[in-house]
C-alpha cells in the first residue's frame, strides 16, 4: 500500500491545500477526499484519463468535496471512459450531481464515463477490487465518517473532520497508520481533534504510525518548535506535507 499526500491543510490555508490523500495497492486506486484545492495537486501526478478507480467522501464541507465537479471535468478532457466510483454516505449521488450542476449546469449529461456509488454502512464491510472497507461515525459538526482500509496486509484509518468517537477508535485499534485529524494543539474546538488527543489515540489503540493532519494554519506555523519537540519525542508521529510518500509493505 502506498500512500501519498496531494493535501494536508484545512480550508483556509493558503500554504497547504486541502487534506487529500492517494492510496494505490496492487489491484486499486483510492482517492480520499477531494477538496477546492485537490484537482489540480491530483493531476500533478496523473496524465492516464483511467489513473484512478475510486472516491471517497468523508463529509460534505466544501474542503473535502467540492473539489469534485473540477475532477470529473478534467477527465473528461482527458478522454476518460472507463467508470468511476464514488463511496461514502448514502446521499453522495445526490450531493455530487448537484455540486456538478451548479459548477457547470448540464455537464452531466455530456459525461464519456459512467459514475456510480456505493453507500458504505457503519458496522459494515465493503469490499471492493481486494479492499476492506468499513466506517464510522466521528465527532463533527457534520455527519463525518472515519474509514479504515485494509488491503489484506496492511491497515490503514483514515478520520476525514473530528475528534474520534467509541466507534471510530474500534476502527483504529491496532492499525499501521492513522491519519487523523489534529486541528489544535489540545482539544480546544468542538468537534476538532488535536495533537493531545492523537497522542492519546496512538498509545491507548496501540497504533503504529500516526500522521498529524487538517491542521490549523496558525497553529501549524506559529508552534512549529513545539511541533518538532512533539514529534521528536513520539515515535512513529508523523507531520507530512504535500508531496510526501510512505509505504507500508
């Protein structure tokens, strides 16, 4: 499984785009969220109108999704023909053709490849082209879902917005890598996690790599000290940035 970052900011920062991140194992491609800033990053790395299988949405908040209308455009552009699949909530068809619509009214219906979507039920599994799919409801001021993939060798939470929940920390439990959100320095903003609480994840689920992400913009540049301290005396804690690749075999 292998594992890059297109985005690691939130909404609003203007040095990091919005969090985004690649997974490619041996059958598929996954791209989680797909913000305002994502597209352009996404197609750094892509010049194959068939590079990609599969979307997931965490959440409806504009920095994890609407990035998508400027995506299925360019694939288009590209020539692409061969389906795309969206996963997430049990309304991400509703909300993606009217996030299309509105971007570029009637593109729809001019669309060469086929889209479609699989609803994903907590306490389910998924399982799609050799991945293990299951999700969980986290703590946000929308309904935001936590998912952890599994390749059959490796596993990996990724947590979209929010601070974990009961459900979400089941799904953590033990995996590889977790990528989670750390908002904040402490837990200081409803419906945020932070640092504190990533650190307290990754030693009460026996986590083995835990990468910091969604960070606020001034926390992440005003405490780059205290960041690097953090980091320094945390084994396995991870600060990525754009461009950044990591493998799990």
């Amino acid at each position: 499984m292998r594992i890059l970052f297109l985005g690691v900011g939130e909404a609003c920062d203007s040095r990091h785009g919005n969090c985004s991140i690649l997974i490619r194992t041996k059958n598929t491609t996954l791209l989680l969220d797909c913000g305002f800033s994502v597209p352009h990053r996404f197609f750094r790395y892509c010049d194959d109108p068939d590079c990609l299988d599969n979307v997931w949405i965490s959440h409806f908040h504009g920095d994890h999704f609407l990035g998508l209308p400027l995506l299925l455009l360019r694939f288009w552009e590209m020539g692409r023909t061969r389906p795309l699949q969206f996963i997430g909530q049990e309304n991400l068809e509703e909300k993606t053709l009217a996030a299309l619509e509105l971007a570029y009214p009637g593109f729809a219906d001019k669309l060469s490849f086929p889209l479609q979507f699989q609803t994903i039920t907590p306490g389910k599994t998924l399982t799609l082209q050799g991945l293990h799919l299951r999700a969980a409801v986290s703590g946000h001021s929308q309904k935001n879902y936590g998912l952890l993939v599994d390749d059959g060798d490796n596993r990996l939470y990724y947590s979209g917005d929010g601070r974990a929940t009961k459900a979400t920390r089941k799904l953590m439990h033990g995996c590889d890598l977790a990528l989670h959100e750390a908002f904040t320095l402490r837990d200081s903003i409803p419906g945020h996690g932070s640092v504190a609480s990533c650190l307290q994840l990754m030693d009460e689920e026996n986590i083995h790599r835990m990468a910091l992400l969604h960070m606020e913009r001034t926390t992440r540049h005003r405490e780059k000290e205290t960041l690097k301290k953090i980091i320094s005396g945390h084994a396995g804690l991870l600060l990525p940035k754009e461009d950044d690749v990591i493998s799990l075999k």
